[in-house]
C-alpha cells in the first residue's frame, strides 16, 4: 500500500510506503507531545519573567525528531552575534534555533501561518517584506532595535532555498542594520551542510512547504547536518552594506566550496 506524495523539483508523484506514512505519523505525533511539554513551561518561565529556554528546546527537539544529527565545527559566538547562513529548506530553522537559541528574520508572510506564525512570534521572529521595498528603512530600524537585545540574530541573504550545492547572489538590504551597528556586534557567517543528501531536504522549485514537511518526516534514515561556525568579522570595519554583505557572502562561498571538494572547511 502506497500513499500520494508530489516529488520537489519536477511536480511528478512519489508513493509513500506504509512504513513511511507510519513514520510520518509517528514523527507528527511527537513534535505535538513536545510542544504540549514546551508551551505550558514556556508560559510558567514568562510568568515569572525569567529567559525561556523551552522555544529552543523544543526546536531541537523538531530537528532531532526527524532523524538529525547535528555536529558544529568553528567556535561559535554566543551573544551579540549576527549569523549569516545560506539557506536550503525550512528544516534550516529547527536545526540551527535548537543549537544556537537565536531569532530569525523572515517574510511576513510566514507570520499568518496557521500554527507556525505562531511559533515563530514565541521564538521572537523579526518578519519583515520582501515586497513592500518603500519600507525598507522600518525593516531595518526593527532589526536594529533586536540587536539591542543579547539573543542572536540569523539572517538568510539569499532570500529563497536552493539544493546547497551552490549559493545565490546575496542580498545586502538587510546589512543596512549594521551600517554602522547600533552597538558593538560581530557578523558571524556560517554554513549549514547537510552533506551529500541535501538535495533530499531541500525544499526548491514548485513544491509546497506542506509537501515538503511531510516527504521529509515519512524519510527513513538520519539527516546528517554540520554547522560550520566561521570567522566572525566587525562590520564596522566595512563601512556599508554592500561590503559587509559581500564579505559575508565570499566567506561562506569558500567554506561551501571546501565542504564540496572534501577539503576542510576554516
């Protein structure tokens, strides 16, 4: 017995075996148990007004749950800190908020999904349009306002998902907040490596984001994933957007290269 599952890249179907839709189920089922554990607890740690962990605790445990294993290489900053990622699938977000415990800047049309919005806006997700370019200065001026605050930041400059064999262009937009930054923070770019199987977790071409979700939790087998934190730089140092962006984007670049050939990645 099979189930209907559209492949991500050319819209043609792929049967999803028995076993895999168990697992899927079984893989949804636990991510509700965790948020049932984590929202009360998350809710209590407010109350009391004290820095919950549990938003983070239970992304790890999203990650983790759908077959991840994660390994983090460089020295990693731990506050103020602006990570700059490439970007693969929104299975990014669970692997790097569960290891790092930092906030994301996403569109704002992530925030008016159902229950994911929502989560998003407990994890302190800065949304901002990727349309609206007459609001830029606002965008920037909330990002520069959460940098005040000492949780990290991570930014996707290429503003889509690709197969993480290669990077798109990044966009500087979003450094303008750190044109000179409001106070004194490292950019720290860093590659998310998912190895040989990331065209299985990429989430590409017309494919939908529930699609994705659920060919990702009926998958068999672990999802290797490395971190790799690389040399933090002060954007200070580089005057406007354009060159922090660029700097940013030649660093990861290098590492993405590195990672492809097998040579270490520094």
């Amino acid at each position: 017995m099979a189930y209907p599952l559209t492949a991500k890249t050319d819209g043609s179907e792929k049967p999803v075996s028995i076993f895999g839709f168990l697992l899927l189920c079984l893989r949804v089922t636990g991510i509700v148990l965790s948020l049932l554990v984590c929202l009360p607890l998350h809710y209590l740690w407010r109350l009391f007004r004290l820095p919950s962990p549990w938003p983070r605790f239970f992304l790890w445990l999203v990650a983790t749950n759908c077959g991840a294993v994660i390994k983090t290489k460089g020295k990693r900053l731990k506050q103020d800190v602006f990570y700059v990622s490439n970007h693969i699938s929104w299975f990014d977000i669970p692997v790097v908020a569960g290891m790092t415990g930092c906030t994301f800047v996403a569109q704002d049309g992530i925030a008016s999904w159902p229950i994911i919005g929502w989560l998003c806006r407990i994890n302190k997700t800065i949304f901002v349009s990727r349309t609206n370019r007459m609001d830029v200065n606002g965008q920037v001026e909330v990002i520069r306002e959460a940098i005040e605050e000492k949780y990290p930041i991570t930014v996707f400059p290429e503003g889509t998902t690709t197969e993480g064999h290669e990077l798109l262009p990044f966009k500087p937009s979003l450094f303008q907040a750190m044109a000179p930054p409001p106070k004194p923070i490292r950019v720290q770019p860093m590659l998310l490596d998912y190895g040989k199987i990331s065209k299985d977790i990429a989430w590409v071409g017309e494919e939908t984001a529930a699609h994705n979700a659920m060919r990702l939790f009926s998958r068999w087998g672990i999802i290797p994933v490395t971190l790799h934190f690389l040399e933090p730089f002060d954007p200070a140092e580089f005057g406007d957007r354009k060159a922090i962006c660029a700097e940013a984007e030649r660093r990861i670049s290098l590492a993405l290269s590195a990672s492809l050939s097998g040579r270490p990645v520094v």
